[in-house]
C-alpha cells in the first residue's frame, strides 16, 4: 500500500512530464528513477560504424524488444550554458578528454604508460608552475593536464590576468629551460604536436558540440512573475550512441526527477516499435513542428561541412534564398508619407498656462519653459508626457506616445514590417532573419555567403597578388523578449558557426537573426574606432495626417573602445561592439588633451565624425546624412502604410493627439553606406539632454507649433522630411 501511496505522489508530482510517456510504463519508470536503475547495459551495446565513423546504439544479439514494453534512464554528461561552455572545458579536469570522447574526436597523442620516472617529470613540472604561476599543486596539475604538460602554456593560462609583456615571457621561457629536468629534455621525440588545449576547445564550442547538445525549457515562479529557464545537456554515453532517423524506433525525452529533497535531470527512451536482435536504436532529432523545406537546412547542423557534404542540398537552400530575397512585393495599400507641413509660429495673443503630466524625472527637471505647470492628476493635463501608456485619454489632450508604436521600435516587427512594404532586400536595415518563420531562407543566405568566401580564398591562393574582399559571415543572434523586444549585447550571441545558429530553434525563443556589419568593413574613426550615430526623430499628428522632424542641430556619435578588423573570429567582449549601453558622461576639453587615446572616450562631437569623413573620403558629408534621413522617412511611411499589427492603428492618422520622440541608431560602412541598426523608444531624449540643455523645450515648442518655447531657436533645431 505504501509503494502504491508513493506512485500515486510521483504521477501528481510529475504529471505534466509523464504526458510524454506511455500510462503503462509509469510505475518502471518510478521504481527505475528511485532506485537509480541504469539497466539498458542488460539489453543494449554500442558498436562503432565504420561507414559513418560514429558509434551506435544496438540491440544486442539473442535481445528482443516489444513496443511500449519497457523504459530505460540515461544519464546527462554534461549541462552547461553554451557561452560558458568554452571555461569549463578549460578549467573543469577531465572534461574535455570525455567530451572528445563522446564527440568521436581523437588526435594522434602518444598513449604511452607511465613508469616511475614520466612520474617524477611530471612532479618536477608540476612544482616548476607552482614557482613560476604563484598557484598551488592541484591547480598546476590541472593546468597541465589540460595542456598536455606543456609548461608555457600552462603557466600562460594561469597568469593571463597578468598582461605579461612579450619580453617577459620570452625571459621566462628561458628561465624554465634552464629548470626544465635533462631526462625531458632527452624525450622529444614524444613531444605532442598536434592542437592546442584552445585551438581544440575552440573546434567544439564553435562546431563539434552542436551535433550533440539538447535542450529542454521550464517555466519557475519569480517573484509572482513566470520566468522561462533553457538548460543545454549532453548525454551520457549510451544515449549519445542513439543515432538520428526520419523513421525512428524510440522515443528520447528529458524528464527531472524529484526525489523528495532535490531535482535530478535524466533523459528517457522508450521502444514505438518492435526491435530485432542487432537492430540500431534510433530517434528523431528534429523539432516536430517544422516543415520538409526547414528540416533540409536544420539537418546542417548535423555536417561538419555543408558545402563538401550536401552540396545538392546546399545549392537548393542557396537558390530558394535568392528567389526569397528578389520577391516581387504586391500590397494591396498606398504608400503614405508623413510629410503634412504644420507651420509654426508665434502666438499673437496671451495663451494660458499649459498642463503637462509626466513621470519622468528628465522632464520635470530639465523641460525649462515658460507658461507651462506640471500637475499630478493626469485628468487635468493637457499634455501627457510618460514613458508607458495612457488607456484613456480625452480628444483634447496631446500624448507622447503613438498607439502600436511598437511597429517601429520592436526589431522583429520593424524587419517585418519593412519586409512587407519594401521587400525582402531593402537597404533600409542590414541583412536580417526571422529564426522562427525565415530559418531556411537564412540558412541559403549563409550559404551563399560561405561559397563566395571559399571562391576568395581559392583565388588568394592560386594568385596572392589579388586582392580579395574581406569578407566575412558573422552573424548576430538578438533574443525578442517581451512586446518591446528588448535585449542587452550581453544576451546577444555573435558567432560564424552555421550549426550553433540552427540549433538556437531549438530555444523556442522568438529570435532576430541579423549579418554582423552587413558583410562589410565598417567605417572606423582614428582608422581604428568603431563608431554608430544616433539620431531622434519627432513624429507628430496632425488633423490632416503625420509630420516628421530630424532634430538636425545635434545627434551623438557613440565609440567602441576597439575595433580588431584582423580578429574578428574573436569577437567575445559584445562591450567592444555595442557601446551604447555604457553610461555617458561629458568629456572635458583637459581631459581629451591629456587623453589622447580616444578609445577612452564614450563619444565625440558630431562634427569630429563628420570633417574626418569628408577628409579621408572625399565626400560631402550632407550626401550621406541625406541617406540617413531618407532611411528615417522610409520607415515611418511603412508604418502608416502598412496595416496593423504591422503599423500604426487607424487612429494614428486621424486623431492629432500624438507625438512621440525615437531615437535612431546608425551605421556607417567603409562604402559610405548607412544602414539603422536600432530604433527605440525615447520620451525624453536620454543622452543628448546631458549635453544639450534646451532640447526638451524645442521639442514642447515643435509639438504645439510656437505656442511653447522660443520659435526662431525651434525653426533651426528641426527639418521636416
């Protein structure tokens, strides 16, 4: 009765996850989960496959298995976060030997045994990295081993925090020869050439890994608000050997296991057919819901390489990106402009003060105005100036918000909404992808991509005179949280590997696939800081539609604190990048004079940027920020034109009740081609209020057309497009 009481509390507990799992083998599941039973040994084997060079699940010989007719436990090797993955393999000891063996991957080391003298080399090793790296013997061991006993390398990994000089190592290098043991130094022939600890964590992080790793997702309680948690695991060795299939004969499934005081992950398999002696085990590893075109370009992520491997389906995938992208575009609406001229002017007669209801502590401090009183009850203002929404509003009151603005400042809903309009190859934004309807189309791209960076190396090679594009197939993976879509760089994911990008479907995370750069070499200030502008636009309504405004006196040029053209495979520190994010301050002109590396610099006055350009260009800068500017038009026209939920509601050009301040940030490429990278949302202008004081107030005295703030001041800040 008691075991009977213990079943029923692990169905109620688990009953979410046993839905996966036939109502049979629930009480063999729970008494193989409470007493740790990992019998698959008893039934199964793995085989190594000559053909495929992968080892593999069977059913034993003299074995035979009923569908539906037991349940087995697998264990997981290794959890980790993939942006992690790349430490713990250097740091955790023996991890990486297992996962290399799990992954099939072998080098030519010498396995020779160690007899008592290897031993004492090795101590001698060990207390020559204590000395020289100020660690203790377990850490040096551990240094070591992962380093194959290399003591530079070892040394170097544990002191990198250091910043030794090249002088320095070089001296140490030799100070180690000279303590290195004289029997060592008679071995090298046995010395270990192949890859390096790096160079062989770098090929599974980047690649080999992602054949392998899985993923499952929980929803946990955060303070009252839910919050979705994604787990990568690999499995153990029995369950890495159960191979792929389109016709598979088990089921394999996560399920975490309470046992009363604590979570335990393990994955399951189960028969769904009837399996003869010596037959392979094997499970569908594709995701259920994606259709035959999106399984051809998901199974890539199972090929070390595409193009040498599947090169018919690659041509295909390449192909159905370029049909996808010279689309002809048919919509069924006009194009709109918001280029209604609302004239502006001084007041004649005396205007009463004007309400204004705010919760930003900008605007209360900074919007410096006469005739104007902030009130607490946004009933009585005449103006509502937040930084959320406003449910109710009377006819005859001014928001700072347009409804469904989201349109322009959500990055998947603005790639859509342009795509829609403009088409799938606009040069409005940089090359972008939705992961989750566009995956197929995306995976041709890179393709594509990765044939005319292969052409290019060829031809280098064939004739190192030619000089070849400098290309690159990079890319940036932009998590879409929320209604707004907001993400930091650190959540970002910047990679090159096709098979890590793939296998991000597998997070069911709404996701923004965009080209890192474009492909291209972007423009750098100095000849070696990135840079990227921001702009604010004003869209204001009127009775007779939208205007739009550039604030055309100021617009800020945020610097990266580097920009490695010749590293870009190592591009980790999103920091270097995405800058932006970083908190400003104003530099003083003595500390730019007594800091003349600019890198330190968070930004530089817009004319810096632009008599640079024009110097080593040879262009009028006005030609470029024309561009811009049309960019800018282009995408307010595509939200007034483009029906909801891609675009503006109805009300919007109808009601003159809105006006809403974005700020738009943009790159610029070495060919002097801008693209908009981002456009947020931006009530009270944020940075540029630091350093231009009288902002706020242009802005109050371009919405309510002079009868606010100093008219002549306003007619200079702003251009209507």
């Amino acid at each position: 009765m008691a075991v009977n009481n213990e079943l029923l509390k692990f169905i109620n507990f688990h009953k979410h996850q046993l839905q996966s799992v036939p109502q049979p083998l629930w009480e063999k599941l729970y008494k193989k989960l409470k007493s740790q039973d990992f019998n698959s040994g008893e039934l199964f084997e793995i085989r190594y496959d000559e053909n495929t060079k992968e080892r593999a699940l069977h059913l034993k010989d003299g074995c035979s298995l009923e569908s539906g007719s037991d349940i087995f436990l697998i264990d997981h090797s290794w959890t980790t976060n993939p942006e992690n993955a790349a430490g713990e393999l250097l740091n955790t000891s023996g991890l990486l030997k297992r996962m290399e063996g799990l992954f099939n991957i072998s080098y030519n080391e010498d396995d020779v045994e160690e007899d008592d003298s290897e031993k004492k080399i090795k101590e001698e090793l060990i207390n020559i990295v204590v000395q020289q790296a100020s660690v203790n013997a377990e850490k040096a061991k551990d240094a070591l081993e992962r380093h194959n006993y290399e003591v530079i390398n070892a040394i170097d990994e544990l002191t990198t925090e250091e910043e030794y000089t090249s002088d320095v190592m070089e001296g140490l290098k030799d100070t180690i020869a000279s303590q290195m043991p004289t029997n060592l130094k008679e071995k090298e022939e046995k010395k270990y050439t192949g890859p390096t600890v790096k160079q062989r964590i770098d090929r599974i992080v980047k690649y080999i890994m992602w054949k392998y790793i899985n993923v499952y997702q929980y929803t946990v309680l955060t303070d009252g608000e839910e919050e979705n948690i994604i787990t990568w695991y690999f499995l153990d060795e029995v369950g890495n050997a159960i191979q792929h299939s389109s016709d598979p004969n088990v089921v394999c499934i996560p399920f975490i296991f309470n046992n009363g005081s604590e979570n335990v992950e393990y994955s399951l398999f189960y028969p769904i057919k009837n399996i003869s002696a010596g037959e392979a085990i094997t499970r569908n590893r594709l995701p259920v819901e994606l259709n035959e075109q999106e399984k051809k370009a998901y199974l890539l992520s199972y090929v070390d390489n595409p193009l040498e491997a599947m090169p018919k389906e690659c041509d295909e995938l390449c192909e159905n990106a370029k049909e996808w992208k010279n689309k002809e575009v048919k919509n069924d609406f006009e194009i709109k402009t918001p280029d209604v001229i609302d004239p502006i002017e001084k007041p004649t007669v005396e205007i009463p003060k004007i309400k204004i209801y705010t919760d930003l502590l900008s605007i209360s401090n900074y919007l410096k105005c006469d005739n104007i009183e902030f009130v607490n009850d946004v009933n009585e203002a005449e103006i509502i100036w937040i930084s959320g929404e406003v449910e109710q509003f009377k006819n005859n009151q001014k928001l700072s918000r347009f409804p469904n603005q989201l349109c322009v400042t959500n990055p998947l809903y603005l790639k859509l909404m342009l795509s829609k309009v403009y088409g799938n190859n606009n040069d409005i934004l940089c090359e972008s992808y939705d992961m989750t309807t566009e995956m197929t189309e995306f995976v041709g791209s890179y393709l594509t991509n990765a044939k005319k960076i292969e052409e290019e190396k060829k031809n280098q090679k064939e004739n190192p005179k030619i000089k070849t594009i400098e290309s690159n197939n990079f890319w940036i993976l932009k998590p879409i949280f929320g209604n707004n879509g907001n993400s930091k760089p650190s959540q970002w994911i910047i990679t090159d590997s096709l098979q890590k990008i793939i296998r991000q479907h597998d997070t069911k995370l709404n996701m923004l696939i965009e080209r890192f750069n474009n492909g291209k070499k972007p423009l750098l200030y100095n000849g070696n800081v990135k840079c990227q502008l921001r702009f604010y636009a004003l869209l204001n309504s009127t009775m007779d539609g939208l205007s739009l405004y550039m604030y055309d006196e100021n617009y800020i040029v945020f610097l990266a604190k580097e920009f490695w053209s010749d590293r870009l495979s190592n591009v980790y520190n999103k920091e270097i990048h995405f800058v932006k994010y970083k908190k400003l301050r104003e530099t003083s002109k003595a500390e730019e004079a007594a800091n003349k590396n600019i890198n330190r610099i968070p930004f530089i006055h817009h004319t810096k940027l632009e008599k640079f350009i024009e110097q080593h260009y040879n262009c009028k800068w006005n030609d470029i920020k024309s561009k811009i500017y049309n960019n800018i038009k282009a995408v307010f026209s595509a939200a007034m034109s483009s029906p909801e939920p891609l675009g503006f509601s109805e009300i919007c050009l109808t009601l003159p009740s809105f006006f809403s301040l974005f700020a738009v940030d943009v790159e610029i490429y070495d060919d002097l081609t801008p693209y908009i990278v981002n456009i947020e949302y931006m009530p009270d202008g944020e940075h540029i209020i630091n350093f231009d004081r009288n902002f706020l107030s242009k802005v109050l005295c371009r919405v309510t057309n002079g009868v606010l703030g100093n008219v002549d001041d306003t007619k200079k800040a702003f251009v209507q497009l």
